[in-house]
C-alpha cells in the first residue's frame, strides 16, 4: 500500500532547475536509500517528500494519517530545557495521561471516591500506552547513540552542534512516526553508534528514505536504493533529471547499475548501428529504383524514437603513486604510550601527561594495510600524528623502516592554506609542478576553469578534502597515513577514493568509520575499544574487516553463553542453598521436636520415680513387693539418666 506518492516532481531556483518530472511512490515499510552525486538535490528531495519544502512543479500526496519525522544535517536551534526534557517532548500524549494521573492522585488525597474509577481506567490506558516503560527508552536510545549517562541533565545550549544533532535523532526514533526521513545520521555517530542505529531501523517496522554516504550502514538498512542523476543535456541547452529505482542494499545498487549501463549502452549500440544501416540503404535508394521503399523507410527513421546513449557522471580520476620502495619493515612501536603532554608538576619538575592508551608493540610490514577504528576521542588522530612525529609519544618509541616516505592526509585539512588558491595550493606540493601541469591535475579533481582561483578559505568539506587527495597523489609517498579521507566525499568520489587506494602500491595506515572503505582495503584491523574499567586498550586482529566481525560475534556469543553457563550455575547453587536451607530449617524443626519430646519423657520419668518412692515407703515389711518396686525404680533411674544423655547430644 502506498502511503506517499510524488507526480512530476520538480525544484528549481530561478532560472535553475535542480531536478525536473519525479515520479515515485513509497509503500508502507519500504527501506529507501537515496543515493546520487553531491549537488544533484538529494536533501531538497527529502525535504519536499517531508512536506518541508513545497515543490516548483508537480506534487507529493501523504496517505491520510501518516505521520513523518524528518532528521537534518546540521542542528537546530538549541533550547533551554535539558537533554533529558528535550526526550521527554516526545511523548505528548502519555506526558498528558501522566498529568492526568497526578491531578486525580490530589483529588483521591482530598477524599472524592468518585475519582478511584477514572484513576482505575486511566492507569490502566496509561499501562498500556508504555508509559511505565518512557524511562527506561529515552535510556536505551541516548546510550545507544553514544550519550553518557551525565549528559542527561546538560541543556541543551550546552551541548556541541554534533551533539544536538545526534539528540534530535534520538527525539525522533522515540517519536516513531509511520516515515523516517533521515539526512546523513551516522554523521556524528562513532562506529559503535552506527552498529546500534542500523540494529534499530533493522527492527524498526516504519518506512525509512535515508540520506548517506555511508555504503555499509546503507547496505545493512535499506531494501531499495533510488539514484539521483542530473546532469546537462549534450547540447548543453537543459538540464536532465533522472531517478532510477534499483531493489536490494547498496552493493546489490552497484552490480545492477553497471548491468543496467552495459545493458543500455548495447542498446543505444545496437540502435545506432540500426539507423546506419537504414541512412546507407536510404541514401543509396532515395533517387534511384527503390525510391519508394527508401521514402518509407525514411519516414520510419524520422519517426523513432531515439535512445540516448548511457554517460557517466563526470568523476575524479585518482593515481596514488608509492615512489621509491621501502624497507620490508615499515614501522615499529616498542612500549608506546599515546597522549598529550601536560606541565610541569611544581614539586619535582617532572612532565606530567594525559595518556589515551598502551598500545601492544605493533609491526607493519610492506604492502600491508591496517585499519585503526575505535570510537571518537579514543585517541586515533593522536595516533597518527605519534607516527608522523607531529606529537611525541608519552612513552615508548615509534620506529620508521629504511626509505620509508609518508604522506599524511588529515581529517581537518590542517595542511591547507585557507589563504592561498586551489592552484597555488597544489604547486605548493611539489616544486617542479608547471602551471598547465597543476591545472591538468586540478581538472583530474574536478576543478576546472576559475575554481583553479578560488580561495581554499571559500571551498566546502568535500572540496578541501579532493584538494588535500590532490597534493597527496604528488607526494610520491609509500606509506600513507589516511584520517577519514571520505569525510565530505559523495557516494561516486568514495568508489573512485577506493579504487585508487586499492591499487596503491605501498603501505596504508587507515582511521575511518567508513566501514565499506575499511572492509575493501584492509588486511589488519586495529581496534580501540574501552573496557570496564575506563581504560582503553589497542588490539591487533591479522584478517579482513569482515572477519574481524566474525570474530568478535564469536567472542561475543562464547562470551554470552559463559554469561549465561555462570547464571545457570549460580540459579543452580541457589536452588542448592536453598534446598540446603530447607534441610537445615527441617533438621532444626526436627531437633527441637525431639528436645521438646526428651524433656516430656525426663519429665514424666522424674514424676515415675518420686510414684516409685511413694510406693517403696508405702510398702512396710513386703519384701516381695519391695524387692519389684526396687527394679523398676531401678529401670527407671537408667531410662532417666539415657533420656538426659539424649537431651544434653541434642543441645550441642
């Protein structure tokens, strides 16, 4: 059943049309990723479908009823309340059940019985609606993306861009409205965030359009991908706007698009040879015998509809060139401690510090390609920056191979000069590069005509960052240290990042949460993760991404069943502590009992033998009666002395 449907959807600004005529239609329960180069309308489609945004031409029709929650790149305005509060607006109606609960609570106080019905029925609403159950997942969701259990009570206004953003996606999945429609959430998320976002929608049975560059949450989220393309016409005369539909995750996108382009380029192949044919027959016949059959098939010709032939969007093209080779042992660590330096205590002059972590002595070897991953602030950039002697360890030592060159690619771009020009920038890289060289090179990156003279300063994220991959393919390095080179890059710039790093004939040193990147390059995972004791420690896995994965499902699942062996056998030691209990309960019983019954036989054995005594006296010159008195007094005595024997054992 379709809940939104578009009909000749189009956006343009002035004179611009940023797409034109989509038609689309969404079901309920559809996973969509929307998918397409940087500045072909992705976000301005998401907004229009949200109903944000009103389009310039067509329409978009919701099913009566739908709600839909729409999650954007950058951060609101932020609020006064606390984060905690902030989660709280997002369940209006039991926060209105709530207040009714308590307004009939003061009235039962007062006395008016007739409220006990209403509070009755109204709990009982308020149950069922999860209202007991509103704490415990504003919880679960603000530890799941990444918030710690201090941040509750920060306000809002307090809290960092990526922060606030991170807290409106966490207001939204506890809205749970009918449609998602989510631009770049794993933005702000460490991989530990995006793991337990992707579980989330994975169970999540609501429609979800999604905007992301990244494939592998896209992989594991969506069931259908929709390609945004546009692009000028070949007479440069209009733009062409094209939405294509692939069925499947984001790797099945892949190998149907190129199926799809080979099968269409056939066609348009196939068509052309076609109309040669047709054009050669018609113009050898259109004066002569056949004149007739020539007009005709003329007539046809002008009447085809003609395919147009299949062009890829204009890409990078990158070639990562290792240089000279290096030694067969590429870097060394011994005993190495990362952080940051401190001051000078006052009392012994000695450096104090702030270590991230102990890292294992490591070995990267020639060829090898090691991914660092672990969540944000664990210390990965500080790592690198050890390794290029940009920072000084704490401890230990880092160690360079023979002939080894580095090339640093650093997240923020820090290298850049935001004063000096694109051309100028990269004619900083190498001082042989010629004028026409660096302006072939800058068309390679997509700068072309007067971006070769735009400030560094004025360029966004993506484009700083294909200035940056620039200066790194002169540098003739053959060790590469790569900090989140995808940050910024669209979908078609990372395929192409990948390609050309996958071909890259030296070593890699890589920090991503780009786990596509990671799972198709590396041959080593390093992994940051923090124990339970606040500590975080660095561990080497030598296999694939993927097998990394597996690897630690298997852990976590001996891990689990060891949780679960250890619970068993502490319900069976209890059942066995208290069955011992009972035991120990009963014999006291039994004890007891038996003490009452041994001090009822001493005492009627006492009342016996005073009788015995009586009756001796009693007796006078009967020496036969008390000859029988006498043994039974006698018996008695010895019954008597065994009972207080039995009852001084039962006392210890």
């Amino acid at each position: 059943m379709s809940i939104i449907t578009g009909a000749g959807v189009g956006k343009s600004f002035g004179a611009f049309d940023v797409f034109t005529d989509f038609n689309f239609t969404i079901a309920r329960g559809d996973k969509i990723a929307l998918v397409g180069p940087n500045g072909s309308g992705k976000t301005t489609l998401l907004r229009i479908i949200a109903g944000m945004d009103e389009p310039t031409a067509g329409s978009v029709h919701h099913a009566r009823g739908i709600s839909a929650g729409y999650l954007a790149q950058t951060a609101e305005e932020s609020t006064e309340r606390t984060l905690w509060e902030e989660m709280t607006t997002a369940f209006g109606a039991i926060n209105a059940m709530a207040e009714r609960l308590q307004r009939l609570e003061e009235e039962i106080a007062a006395g008016d019985t007739a409220a006990l019905e209403s509070y009755g029925r109204l709990q009982h609403d308020f149950e069922r609606a999860g209202g007991y159950d509103v704490d415990a997942r504003i919880r679960r969701v603000l530890s799941g993306l990444g918030f710690r259990p201090d941040d509750a009570q920060q306000p809002m206004s307090h809290l960092s861009g990526g922060q606030r953003v991170r807290a409106a996606l966490a207001r939204l999945l506890l809205l749970s409205p009918d449609v998602l429609l989510l631009d770049e959430p794993t933005n702000h998320l460490d991989t530990q965030g995006i793991e337990w976002l992707e579980s989330y929608l994975q169970d999540w049975e609501g429609t979800l359009v999604v905007v992301s560059h990244d494939r592998y949450f896209l992989d594991e989220v969506s069931d259908y991908v929709w390609e945004m393309n546009v692009r000028r016409a070949p007479d440069g005369s209009l733009s062409l706007s094209q939405l294509d539909r692939y069925r499947g995750g984001y790797t099945d996108y892949v190998a149907q698009r190129a199926e799809r382009r080979e099968r269409q380029l056939a066609e348009y192949e196939a068509q052309q040879a076609f109309i040669a044919k047709q054009a050669d027959y018609i113009r050898r016949n259109i004066a002569g015998q056949n004149v007739a059959q020539a007009r005709g098939r003329l007539k046809r010709l002008n009447r085809m509809e003609r395919l147009e032939k299949p062009v890829e969007a204009r890409a990078m093209s990158i070639r990562l060139n290792s240089g000279p080779r290096s030694g067969n042992i590429v870097l060394e660590t011994q005993n190495l401690v990362v952080g940051y330096a401190g001051q000078t205590d006052g009392a012994g002059g000695r450096m104090t510090g702030r270590p991230l972590f102990r890292a294992p002595d490591l070995q990267l070897l020639r060829l090898e390609r090691a991914a660092l991953i672990g969540p944000n602030g664990a210390g990965k950039t500080t790592f690198l920056k050890t390794i290029c002697g940009d920072l000084a360890p704490l401890e230990g030592s880092v160690r360079l191979g023979a002939n080894v060159k580095i090339g640093y690619f650093a997240q923020a771009h820090e290298g850049l000069d935001l004063n000096q020009t694109v051309l100028g920038e990269l004619m900083r890289a190498r001082e042989d590069l010629t004028v026409s060289q660096a302006r072939a090179m800058l068309g390679r990156f997509l700068f072309s005509g007067d971006d070769a003279f735009k400030k560094i300063g004025m360029l966004s994220g993506g484009e700083r960052g294909r200035v940056a991959l620039a200066k790194l393919t002169l540098q003739g390095a053959n060790l590469l240290l790569l900090d989140e080179p995808t940050n910024h890059l669209d979908i078609p710039a990372q395929e192409i990042l990948t390609g050309a790093l996958d071909q890259f004939d030296g070593t890699l040193l890589l920090v991503s949460h780009d786990r596509y990147l990671v799972a198709a390059l590396a041959t080593q995972i390093w992994s940051l993760e923090r124990g339970d004791d606040g500590q975080t420690r660095l561990t080497v896995f030598k296999g694939t991404y993927d097998a990394w994965l597996n690897e630690r499902e298997r852990l976590a699942e001996i891990a689990e069943q060891t949780r679960k062996q250890d619970a068993r056998t502490q319900q069976s030691e209890a059942r066995s502590q208290k069955a011992q209990e009972t035991r120990s309960r009963n014999a006291e019983k039994a004890r007891q009992m038996k003490i009452e019954q041994t001090e009822q036989r001493i005492e009627a054995l006492e009342q016996h033998l005073a009788e015995l005594t009586r009756r001796i006296q009693e007796a006078g010159g009967d020496f036969a009666k008390i000859q029988a008195l006498s043994a039974a007094y006698q018996q008695t005595q010895d019954d008597l002395a065994r009972a207080w024997d039995e009852l001084a054992a039962l006392s210890d």
